[in-house]
C-alpha cells in the first residue's frame, strides 16, 4: 500500500469512527485518562505512541467537525474589545443551552433517584478544571497568565485542601454513593469533556480553550443554583450540596475578572483571536445543550417514568 493509499484508508477509518459517537467518545475518554495519568517509563512508550498519533487525528477530525457547526456564528462576534465583550457576555442569556427547562425541573420537581443519575453523569463527564486552567495557561501573555494563575489558585482552596474544588466534587460523589464510570455516561456528556480536553492540552486550540473555560465561569452559576437548590429541597447533606453552592457564588466574580483580565487584553493585543474565543465559548455552550437534551430524554421520557405517570 502507498502512502496515499494508507492515508486515504486511515480518513475512511475516522470517517466511520465520527458516525458512532458514542463508540468515539468512550475511546477518546479512555485515552485521555490513560494518557493524562502521572505514570512511569515502561517498555511500550513506542505503542503508547502510536495510539496518541491515531487517537489525537480522530480527536482533531472530531473538533475540526465541531467547529464547521459554530464556525459561521463565531466569525460574527465583532472584533473589537467593547464589541466583542457585548457579545460575549450575552451568551449568558442567548447562549446555546442557556434557560433550559432541565434546571428549574431539578430545583423544584426531580426525586432522588433521578438527581442522583443527574449527578453521576455530570461527574463522569467532568474533565477538572483546576487542570484545564493549569494546561490552558502555557506560554499565554502575561495579564491573562496571572488571572488564570488566580483562578487556579481558587480551584486549589487558596492552599487548603478542604477548599479545594475538585475534592468537593469527589466528596460528593462519595457521600452519595454515586459510581461514575466512561461505559455508562450518554456521549454528549463524555464528548463535552473530551473537547475541552483537546482544546486543553492541544497549542492549536489555545484561545479555544480560553474562551471555554470564560464561558463556564459565565454561565455556571445559573445552574448550579438550581441543582444546589434542589439538593436542599431533597434533604441531601451539605458536604453534598458545597461545590455547587460555592460555585453558584464565586463563579460570578471569576467570570467578571476573566472578561476583564484574560478576554479584554487578549482581544486588545491580537483582535484576530476573538474569533477562537468566540469559536471556544460556543462549542462549550453547544456541548453542554447536548447534554441537557439527552439528559431531559433519558428523565422524562424513560419507560419507568412513563408508567409511574399513567
Ligand atoms: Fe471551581
Ligand atoms: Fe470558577
């Protein structure tokens, strides 16, 4: 087989791999956890290698599809600072997923059993964002570098580990006895993490994943109000209920300093990189729509939930 051959071979293998995205999304969140795990020199570093090239061009072919979908909304987002954080900011309310039935459902009527599923699917497919700061900050001018150092900080509980909020996350989970595996979370939920993931660790999706991380600052608190809400309304325990309810709070003063710190001198220095602000913040949104979509389908229209309507 000639190389062109093989490459046309290799582009038919992604093409298949794309129209099954459930099979693609548990590969990529496979991957992405074997790969991102602290580990130690072992003997097959060579296949581990060959893997990461196959697995990073299905990634890539996965994003570059993804961004053909928002590309034309976020070649209008304007290009100059005021403009550009008009438009950003009103995503907040016109944002894809934005005001989705889902929340005021999970804060007012959802039981334990279905918030709990909620859960589990929202901390299977949660890809950490203390890390995501952390990988996300290389090498970025220095007034954006130093706000996405504080905003870390904050993820670390300022140096004390009962503040930290991926911990809280995980006591959560644990004091709900909640069991979140790749093999049983719906693909939009493990998708949203395996984009931010590439965007993340990937220099060429650099300001993509800027504007991601803004846009959860931005958008986070309206709905984790509603989950914190509903968990009070079903009696859970605080150690429960404290990452969202922090969050609900401190999300509203990072998303004022990372339009102020990290969006504003970023599109002021280099005007062309609101587009991948803008390109970021809209495939967070989408993804995150996705989710809630399925997760509605999955709650009120499961057979169990049919019957115990009748
Ligand atoms: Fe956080
Ligand atoms: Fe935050």
């Amino acid at each position: 087989m000639d190389v062109l051959q093989q490459r046309r071979g290799v582009a038919g293998q992604d093409a298949v791999a794309l129209s099954d995205p459930l099979s693609l999304h548990r590969r990529l969140a496979h991957w992405n956890h074997r790969r991102l795990a602290p580990s130690a020199p072992h003997a097959d570093w060579q296949a581990d290698l060959e893997e990461d090239l196959a697995m990073r061009r299905l990634e890539g072919m996965w994003v570059e599809a993804f961004r053909a979908q928002v590309t034309d909304r976020a070649a209008a987002a304007p290009t100059d600072v005021e403009g550009f954080v008009r438009w950003f900011e009103a995503l907040k309310t016109s944002g894809p997923g934005q005001g989705d039935p889902l929340f005021p459902w999970l804060e007012r009527d959802a039981g334990h059993e279905e918030m709990n599923w909620f859960l589990t699917q929202e901390a299977a497919g949660e890809a950490g964002f203390d890390d995501l700061v952390a990988l996300s900050q290389v090498k970025v001018p220095t007034e954006a570098k130093l706000e996405l150092a504080r905003n870390y900080w904050d993820e670390m509980g300022r140096g004390s580990e009962a503040g930290m909020h991926g911990p809280m996350l995980e006591r959560m989970v644990a004091t709900l006895g909640l069991n979140p595996t790749i093999d049983d979370t719906v693909w939009p939920s493990l998708a949203l993490a395996n984009t931010l993931t590439a965007f993340a660790t990937t220099r060429r999706y650099a300001w993509h994943a800027i504007g991601a991380l803004g846009v959860v600052e931005l958008t986070a608190p309206g709905r984790v109000s509603c989950v914190g809400a509903g968990l009070k309304r079903l009696g859970y325990p605080p150690v429960a209920r404290k990452y969202f309810e922090l969050h609900a709070m401190l999300d509203i003063k990072h998303s004022e300093e990372w339009i102020a710190h990290v969006l504003r001198p970023l599109v002021a220095e280099d005007p062309s990189r609101a587009r991948w602000l803008a390109e970021g913040a809209l495939m967070r949104l989408e993804s995150g729509a996705r989710c809630f979509e399925v997760y509605r389908k999955q709650l009120w229209e499961s057979p169990e939930r049919r019957l115990a309507a009748e």
